[in-house]
C-alpha cells in the first residue's frame, strides 16, 4: 500500500492510506481529536460538530469523523479558533443539560464532563429556562433520562444497524428535537444493553446497576459470555467479592464491543438461591440436611458400593449427565472418569450426526461473516440462538458495509431483523436449490462468497456436508453448536450414547445419576426410590425434592481459570473474579475425588495411573495443547470417529428452530430476576397494546 503525505500541527508524516477518516489517522498517531457522535464501528453522522479540525484548501472547519485523509493534507487540530469553536460546542450543549451529575450514573465515565473539563469554558450566559424532556420507556434494563440526551444518534444508529431496525429515532425539530422510539412498545432487542455503553452522557443507564457504584470503585476481570457458542469477550466489574456490572471487552475477531443482554445482566442469577455447602435429602420427611464435603463424598461413595453389591455389572446402570456450559477441563476429567468405570455420558441433544469436526467448528470465521455475499439459513433462529452472528450477518446487508450480503431462508417462520428471502421450509428446498437450474442456483454458483447456516444437531446435518455439489467450491458451511459447553465435549471426544442405548438404560435400575451443572431432570417416569440422584451444580433448581445429594461447585466467575472453546475453535479463557462462595469447589476437584474415592474402595479398577493427579494433568496438557497459551484458533485437536462417512443417507427433515425464549434458556438465566422481568414487561406491553 502507497504512503501519503500528512502534515498535522506543523508536523510531517508518512502514512498509509488504509484508516479512513482524518479522526481514525489521528488517533493511530497519538494525536486526541474529542468526539461525541463518532463510533468506528457505526455509520458516520457527524452531527455533534465537537470533531472540528482546520484543513488547508477549506475555508470552514472541517468535521474530521468523515473527512478522507489524502496527500499533502495540511491540518491543525489545535489552533485558537478550533479551540474557541470547541468551547462554544460544549457551552452549546450544557445549555440544556441539567447540572445533576453528582446523581447522575454516569459520573466518571461522563464525555461531556471529561470533555467540559479538557475544552469547556469556566462560565456560561445562558439565563433562560433550561428545557426539560419526558423519559422513555426501553424496558426493565436501560433507564432513561432523556432531558440528559445531547442527540448524538449513536443509540439510533446502533439500534437501526445491528439491532432491530428503524424502531427509535430523533423525532422533533430544532428546540423540540428528542430521542424516542416510533410506536409506544418497549425496546424489544437481544442487544439492547449495549446502547447503555454508546451513550455518551446519562441518558441511558442500566436499570439493574443503578446508585450501586461509581465507575472509579469497581475492579475489571476479563472473562467469557459462555451462554452461546461464539464465546464473547466481557469485562466482569467487582467491588469487594461482589459482582456490579458485565461490559463487553473488545475483540474484533469475535463480538467487537457488543454483547448480548442475557450475559450482561445475568450477574443477580450468581448469587440466588445458592448452594454454599453439601446437602444430602432425609429420606423420612424430605428435609436438606447440610453436611461436610468428607461426609457428603462419604454418602455418594457409599451408595455406589451398596448398589453396586446387588448388581454384577454395576457401572452399566451409572449415569453421569454433562451440563452444556462445562468447560474444557472439567469435561476432560468426567471423560477420565467415564473410561474408568465405562459409565455412560448423557447429555441434553442427540449427537448422534455430530462425527468430525466439521460438524461442530464453523468454517467461516466470525470476523469474515461480513464478507459474505451470499448467505443462506437453514431452520436457525440467529437472533435468539446466536446473536452475534446474526448482528455480523446483519451488519454485512447494511447499504454502506463493504460488500452487500443477500439473505436467503429455508424452515418455519421466524421473526427475524435482518431482511431475507424465504424460499422452502425443508431439505427438499435446500436441494432444489443445489440442484435445480432457476435463478436462486444461479446466484449461489455465481456469488463470490457464499456461507451456509445450519445447525450440527439437525438429523441430517452430516449428509448436508456431503451435499453440496463439488463444483460449489466457494461455499463455506457452518453447522453451528449453539452451547459452549457441546464444543468443548465434541473437541475432547466425550461421546454420548445412542438413543438406542439411552432407550436400553432406562430399564437398568436401580441406577445412579450424577447430574453435572445439569439442571432439568429427564422425564423418564422412572420409579424414584430406585434411583440415587447427585447433583453437582450452583444453585438449587426448580426440581431439588428430586435429588439425594447436593454437592457445590463454583461457576465461570469464581475459583479459578476456565478454559471454551468458541464456535471458531478458538481457545480463550475465563478468568475468575471474585473468590468461591462457601465451600464450592472447582467442578474437576469434585470428579477427580469422587473418582480417587471410589477407587479406594473398588478393588476391581486396574489402572492406578488414572488416579494421579499429576498424570492427569499431563494428559490434560496433551489433549488440550493450548491449556498454557489461549485466543488462537486452534487446529491440532484429534479427529472423531468417521464411522457413518459411507453410509450417509439424506432424510427429508422441516428446518425448525429450537430456542423459543431468549431470556430463559440456560440453568443461569432461568433464576436471574433481572432477565424474566423481561417476560413480564412484554406481556404487559402486548396485552396493553391488544386492547
Ligand atoms: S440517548 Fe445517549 S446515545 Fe442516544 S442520542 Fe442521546 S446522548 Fe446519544
Ligand atoms: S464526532 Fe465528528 S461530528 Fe461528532
């Protein structure tokens, strides 16, 4: 790439042409332009004039957010004019902000104060009545204080370009101008929290976090949004050993600065109803009976060994269910575990397609979604399976991104955001379209980039790999694993039954369930004093008369570091942020004695060296290489078994999306109170609105 001249405050640089605007050049050479409208990852508006720069051959300011740098630019960032001219912008704006920041949420990371400060004078002469606006309302998580609004439209555009549409917007003019949504429904988006971050002033707030603290109190840790697959980075803010507030940690390789709101404020579901020590059930009244961890593990071993007296081949009637937001560690040690005794895995969805890699790692990169010129869905409802993807997919149909993506749909109806074509609803439209000779193949065999959409749990996911006709050499294909825990056990090879023997299990009791951050208990109507129920987990659930024992263990923001693999097989970390509450334990601690105690007491297990915890670690080290080293993409797992790649068949299936309710579809976001007032407020918002 060619270098360019540019001089800046009487300095010269030699710069290249790739940064587009005057404000992006700047910032790259240490030089602060102050902005109020600028985001680089939104359109450009240019309306708040604080971005002003002298530039030679003009003979006006110049905005800098939307100015091109080209050769031989001549331009002054601080001269006494752009410096009057920035004061009277912010004597402009205070004109109708109140003076209330001493109450205000935003206090510390306030761009007007900061900016008040840097650039604004030490007096005004305004002496009329300020105006006043009426709030808002945008539902139970952002609180509104519109007469705070500097009308910078950063919430409107991101809402418009990511989000939901055209659905809030300046409505006014002149004195009257305000921000408002254009019917009266409340602000029905996945993402809506991340107008909270955009706003500049405190017009938006987080409803949840606020007068709980100021900004300057809190400690961040980085960590992971591991209710999806494509593992988000956040910011956890702690003061003390309490949890206040999730942001989004920038990366452009994954979620850029947004994140969804189910993570962000997920935060109260931490601390409700929480299990802090272990508890066994009386048997005669049913009652919790809280206990030591040596007597809990005790009871669990022991029940094992009485059990497996009655019955020869014991371990066949031994269940360990996995969760499906378990990270890689403790997912490789119930694998450990599971090959000891032979005990049969079980886990929520049938993975019985799920055989090679390709069936579970997308093969377009998240960054690279944007890209694409072609796109088609297969039965996935992005917007509430996996928003990200569906912002980045909606991002590249924008008119202004760099290339124009078209959409296309096959399964049931949805509501989605992003404007696409739907031509079927199953695999029978899917291979029309492959195969048959009408305009949409013709579009797909002539895009520059096409990515395909489906899910790795669909019947016919792994046929739908080897559909694809060879001379479609463009397309990539994305079978997408919607929960982070399901990536790390396929990466790891923790395999489940088939539904054949899962079919056969059910009628070997007495058993032993050992649920693992597995909160719904199956509905196998089996007789319930035959089976011994462990569940190891963070909270009580809904269904807690139904265990025996209760054992605690930490989540992803507690304890110690865990390790996900993301939708991308990229390898990241969550580090913890605050202590382990009560006497929790790390998930693996908890498999691995239970493991040596039940080797203690079984004389029939051969192999010693799985008891120890050195070699275990070593082994770990070995499956996952990047254990030490993380936020690579990562290519040096062992493949699955291969066993069904001849006799692949393509069974006619309708494209359905799974995840009904965004708000409640994990064990964390099922107790938060802050994600199902979302429920309530929008029943009263549709009742209110059907009248
Ligand atoms: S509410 Fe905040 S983000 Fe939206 S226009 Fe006003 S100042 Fe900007
Ligand atoms: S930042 Fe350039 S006009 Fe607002």
């Amino acid at each position: 790439m060619s270098n360019i001249s540019l001089k800046i405050n009487s300095k010269t640089y030699s710069v290249s042409t790739d940064v587009y605007t005057l404000i992006q050049r700047c910032e790259l050479l240490s030089i602060m332009i102050p902005r109020f409208c600028f985001h680089e990852k939104l359109s450009i508006a240019g309306n708040c004039r604080m971005c002003l720069v002298e530039v030679n051959n003009s003979p006006k300011p110049v905005v800098a957010c939307s100015t091109k740098v080209v050769n031989n630019m001549v331009v002054l960032t601080n001269s006494t004019l752009i410096k009057q001219i920035r004061e009277h912008i912010i004597e402009f704006l205070l004109i109708n902000h109140p003076l209330d920041c001493p109450i205000c949420d935003q206090g510390g990371e306030c761009d007007l104060q900061d900016q008040t400060l840097i650039y604004g004078s030490d007096r005004g002469r305004f002496k009329e009545i300020k105006r006043s606006v009426l709030d808002k309302n945008f539902g139970p998580f952002i609180k509104t204080i519109m007469t705070r609004c500097i009308h910078c439209t950063k919430c409107v555009r991101f809402i418009e370009e990511y989000s939901m549409g055209a659905t809030i917007g300046t409505l006014g003019r002149g004195g009257n101008t305000e921000i408002g949504l254009y019917n009266n429904h409340i602000l029905k988006s996945e993402l809506s929290g991340n107008i909270i971050d955009l706003c500049p002033v405190g017009a938006l707030t987080s409803k949840p976090y606020a007068f709980r603290a100021r900004s300057w109190e809190l400690i961040g840790t980085e960590s992971l949004d591991i209710f999806d697959s494509c593992g988000s980075n956040i910011i956890i803010q702690t003061r003390g050993n309490e949890i206040l507030r999730i942001l989004p940690k920038r990366n452009d390789n994954i979620n850029e600065s947004w994140i969804t709101d189910q993570i962000r404020f997920v935060y109260d579901a931490f601390k409700k109803q929480r299990l802090l020590i272990p508890y066994i059930k009386n048997q005669l009244n049913n009652k919790l009976l809280p206990v030591s961890w040596k007597f809990g593990i005790a009871f669990f071993i022991n029940n094992i060994v009485v059990l497996s007296k009655k019955k020869p081949n014991f371990f066949n009637h031994f269940s360990i269910f996995s969760g499906n937001m378990l990270d890689l560690e403790s997912i490789f040690f119930i694998k450990q575990f599971s090959l000891q005794y032979n005990i049969i895995n079980i886990n929520n969805t049938n993975w019985n397609n799920v055989n090679t890699r390709h069936s579970y790692i997308m093969d377009t990169k998240i960054n690279e979604i944007e890209f694409n010129t072609m796109t088609l869905i297969l039965g996935l409802d992005l917007k509430i399976e996996s928003p990200i993807i569906n912002l980045k997919i909606k991002k590249s149909t924008h008119s202004n991104s760099f290339v124009k993506n078209i959409i296309y749909y096959i399964g049931a109806c949805i509501n989605s955001n992003i404007n696409s074509n739907q031509i079927g609803l199953s695999t029978k439209s899917l291979l029309s379209v492959l195969y048959a000779k009408n305009h949409i193949t013709f579009f797909i065999k002539n895009s520059k980039k096409l990515s395909i959409f489906s899910r790795s749990d669909f019947k016919n996911a792994y046929s739908f790999n080897n559909t694809i006709p060879s001379s479609f050499f463009k397309i990539s294909t994305n079978l997408i694993c919607l929960n982070s825990g399901d990536i790390n056990t396929f990466e790891l090879n923790l395999q489940s039954p088939t539904k054949i023997l899962i079919n056969d299990f059910k009628k070997r009791i007495p058993s032993i369930f050992y649920f693992i951050e597995f909160d719904q208990l199956l509905n196998w109507n089996l007789e319930t004093s035959s089976i011994f129920r462990v569940y190891q987990g963070n909270n009580f659930s809904e269904n807690i008369i139904k265990y025996n024992l209760f054992l605690p263990s930490t989540n992803f923001t507690e304890g110690s570091i865990r390790l996900y693999m993301n939708c991308e097989s990229r390898i990241q970390r969550a580090y913890p942020s605050v202590t382990s509450p009560g006497s929790s334990i790390k998930n693996s601690n908890i498999i691995y004695t239970v493991m040596l105690s039940l080797y203690d007491c079984n004389s029939s297990v051969k192999n010693n060296s799985f008891m120890n915890l050195e070699h275990q670690k070593s082994l770990m080290l070995w499956f996952i290489p990047s254990y030490k080293k993380s936020g690579l993409v990562e290519k040096t797992f062992f493949l699955l078994n291969n066993t069904m790649k001849e006799n692949f068949w393509i069974k006619n299936i309708n494209y359905i999306p799974t995840i009904k309710s965004f708000y409640n579809n994990n064990l964390y976001s099922r107790i938060s109170s802050t994600l199902n007032n979302i429920n309530l407020y929008r029943s009263i918002d549709t009742n209110f609105f059907n009248l």
